[in-house]
C-alpha cells in the first residue's frame, strides 16, 4: 500500500546527521555530535533504591494511572525549586509535569498555532522545537543569535514583518547549539518586546543549572508579571533522561489547555519515574548531582577549547560558553560545514553540521555544533586534533 502521510508530516523531513547517528553510537567512531549527558552523572545506584522502595512498598501509587498533572508532591517540591532557585511562579501561575521539555514544547504548541502562524526561533535553534513547529504547519521565521542572545532589532523588524506571530522560542541560557547566553538586558527587552506585540514566550531551559562559575543571569520567567512566558524545565540534564520528567511553568489559563491536551497525548508522565523524581529531590543530594554535572562539564569543555585553541586554524571561530554541553565554531563564509564533516567521517570523526539548526535545512551553513559531554578527555582531544587537520586542510 502506499501510504499518504498528513501535510503536517511532510515539513519534517530526514537530515544529514541521521547518517551521522547511525554511526554515533558506534565505538570506533568518536562522537562530538550528541546532545546526551554524561552517565557519569546518572545516580543510578541511588535511583535503583528509591525505585525498589515504591514497588515494593507502595505498588498501587507507583503502578495505577495517576493525574493528568502530574503528581502532586512532585509538582510542589518543584514549584520550590523554581521559587527558591529562579524566583519563578505568581499567583497566576501553575506547573504541569510533562514526559520531557519536549512535550511541553509540543504541547504548547498544540494549544497555541494555527496553521500558518508564525514562530519566531532563533538561528539556530533546537532541532526538536524546529521540528514540532513544523509539524503544527507554523511558518518559522530565524533571528540571529549573538554571543549576548538574539538580535533585538532584528527581531522586532520580523516581528513588524509578519501579522500572525504567536511564539517566540528562546533557549536563552547555554544555548543549544550556539553555547551563549542572552544578557539581563536582552531579556528583558524580548519581554517588553513580546508583551507590546501580544506574543507569546516559550524559554526553554533545560541547560541553565549546568553553569560553569555559578553564575546565572535572572530567568525570562522571573519578571513575567503578566503571564506571557512559558517556562519549560527538564531532569534530562541534571538527572537522567530516560526517566522522561519535565515541567512547564505558565499562566493558569495556559497551563490548564495544556493539562487537556496531554490527556489525549498519554494521559499522564509514568508514576514510577516521577516518584524517583520527587523522592530524589526531597531525600537524595540532586544539588550535589547538579554540581558534580557542573564540574565535569566545565572540564570536559576546558579540555575541548585547549585542544581547537591548539589544532584548530586561525580563521576558524568558535564559542566558548560558561555553562552547558555545546561549542558552535563558525568556518570563513563560503565554506559548507557539510564538506568537513564528510572528510571527518572518514577519519571516525562525527559532530553535527550547522544547517540542521536552521529554518532553511538546505541552505548552505559554514558553522558546525560540537558536544563534549560524553567523550572521555582522551577521545575529545583526539577528536579535536583529526576535526582540525581536516579544517586545516580545507580552509588553507
Ligand atoms: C534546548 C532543548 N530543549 C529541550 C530538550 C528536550 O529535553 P527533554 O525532553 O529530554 O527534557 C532538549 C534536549 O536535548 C534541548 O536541547
């Protein structure tokens, strides 16, 4: 049978990099182009306990359908959090539990777009929120990222470009890909921005407690006194993420559509791992956990930088970011990052080229994203010595 797939599915299609993740995985390949954490991170010990405790001392809890949500204890120990940490959270607001970032992002979105609305993202953006954008049929429109955050007056021109802007998607902390951070003062006039235009906020912050020196600029969501931003947390990075717990910050209007919308997405994220959750934070060292992320990335990350400092040539830029798993480096313009990688994978060398993050998959993109959180030391310097042969070799 041939199949006629939704209008909706056809926006998404494959990329180059799944050529890139089908080897990623493969150990004689060194990767720098994943977005996972460390399993060193994973307190994977801790988590068996807390997981044998629940079944077996309280297997209907952990084992019945629960609320939409999410479970109650779970969703005030994380309102505390976001209190205590962000000063996160008004009267007006509320939180869901939601299986991943990603699904608060798509459920947003689901409650949000209309067909041929426009989100703005940054470019370049998460492909995972690219593509759920897509697949709503929204029409994306980029706005450049620099090394302080988006461009403010670029933004506002798209913004007088376009009639239907409903969301503006900023991950303005450790950016995935580019490694930046917005400042206080961008942020706060993206919001001023957003709240005169009537638009929407997504702040997507899975990376933000991952800080290198300790240092955080305040939250989007911080002075959101009006209930225009969506805050969208995430465990992935400072837990594990396969256990699949995320949560969204908004209005109670916003949040309460989003609750309906999961219903009928799956019904609610798995008891088991969201009572791991809640019984970690309450009982375990989770700001331990984070800081032991934290000084391991800022290694590793210290480690990468020294390695392209000495291998990589002159004409190649490169991020170095306080915070986070990425580096984006930017080759002359002219250049396609596609073509290093090619040479690379030849060497059993994988990272991710730049035009994945972008609107316009197809355009040529003479930047390329690498990770460092999963290699060991030896493997990323290795890595970064092949990479910079390559670029040597294709630049000169
Ligand atoms: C910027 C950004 N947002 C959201 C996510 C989704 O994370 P999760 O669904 O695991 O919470 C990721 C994952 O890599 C990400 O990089």
């Amino acid at each position: 049978m041939n199949i006629t797939f939704s209008e909706k599915m056809s926006k998404i299609k494959g990329s180059a990099i799944r050529e890139i993740f089908k080897v990623a995985g493969d150990p004689s390949y060194i990767s720098l182009a994943g977005g996972n954490p460390s399993p060193d991170t994973f307190p994977n010990v801790e988590l068996s306990k807390i997981a044998e405790k629940y079944l077996a001392e309280n297997p209907v809890l952990s084992l019945q359908y629960g609320v939409t949500e999410g479970y109650m204890p779970l969703r005030e120990a994380v309102k505390n959090r976001l209190r205590n940490r962000e000063n996160i959270g008004t009267e007006n607001d509320d939180l869901i539990i939601v299986s991943g970032g990603q699904q608060g992002i798509e459920l947003c979105s689901k409650c949000l777009l209309n067909e041929g609305d426009v989100v703005i993202v940054e470019e370049p953006s998460f492909i995972g929120a690219l593509n759920c954008f897509r697949s709503f049929n929204a029409k994306l429109v980029g706005v450049s990222v620099e090394e302080d955050g988006m461009n403010i007056e670029e933004l506002e021109s798209k913004i007088a470009e376009n009639d239907n802007v409903k969301i503006i998607y900023t991950i303005p902390t450790f950016q995935n890909p580019s490694g930046n951070t917005m400042s206080l003062e961008k942020r706060k006039k993206l919001y001023e921005v957003a709240l005169k235009n009537n638009i929407i906020i997504i702040e997507d912050n899975p990376y933000g407690e991952l800080t290198f020196d300790g240092e955080k600029v305040p939250t989007i969501k911080s002075f959101d006194t009006e209930g225009i931003v969506l805050y969208a947390g995430s465990f992935s990075k400072v837990l594990a993420p396969g256990m699949r717990i995320g949560f969204c910050m908004g209005c109670k209007e916003l949040i309460g559509k989003m609750v309906v919308a999961k219903q009928v997405s799956d019904v609610h994220t798995p008891m088991i791992t969201q009572l791991m959750a809640y019984e970690f934070i309450e009982n375990f060292d989770l700001d331990g956990n984070i800081e032991k992320a934290r000084m391991l990335y800022a290694h590793k990350c210290d480690v990468m930088i020294k390695a392209m400092d000495k291998h990589f040539p002159d004409t190649v830029k490169y991020t170095k970011p306080k915070g986070g798993i990425f580096i984006w480096c930017t080759l002359p313009e002219g250049f396609d990052s596609i073509d290093v990688s090619k040479e690379c994978m030849k060497e059993k060398v994988v990272f991710v080229p730049g035009s994945t993050f972008m609107v316009d998959m197809e355009k040529p993109c003479n930047s390329f994203r690498l990770n460092y959180s999963t290699m060991d030391d030896e493997r990323i310097e290795k890595g970064i010595e092949i990479l910079g042969k390559v670029l040597t070799k294709l630049t000169k």
